[in-house]
C-alpha cells in the first residue's frame, strides 16, 4: 500500500487544502483526495508542484508499506 504524508506536511507547515491549492496552482479536489489518502492516481506534474512547495523529496511525501 502506499501512504501519503501530504496532510502531515501541511499540518507542519500550518497549511490548509486551499492554501496548498493556491500556492501550487493544483485542483483542490487532487489537494483533497491525497489529503485524505483516497487518491487513486497521481500526476508527476502535481508531485513536482508539491516537492517544489515543501521543499521536498518524493519519498517523504509518498512511502510504500507492505500490506498486513
């Protein structure tokens, strides 16, 4: 399975969905749907725009734990 950090990244940056929608030019809907981790694709283009915000790496937005 793969877990996405988006929401506690943006709770570290003190950000809300329509901040990170504005400042990264992404649908809020994409900004929801991977807050809430039911996103079921991603564009490489809105991970670039959301590395690029953070200041981050891939691997600290996204991670891939094993299925239990």
């Amino acid at each position: 399975m793969i877990r996405c950090h988006l929401a506690r990244i943006m709770g570290e940056h003190k950000m809300k969905i329509v901040d990170v929608a504005r400042e990264t030019g992404l649908n809020r809907n994409t900004v929801t749907l991977l807050y809430k981790e039911t996103a079921q694709r991603i564009d490489l283009d809105a991970l670039d725009r959301l590395c690029k915000l953070f200041k981050c790496e891939v691997s600290d937005l996204l991670e891939f734990q094993e299925d239990q």
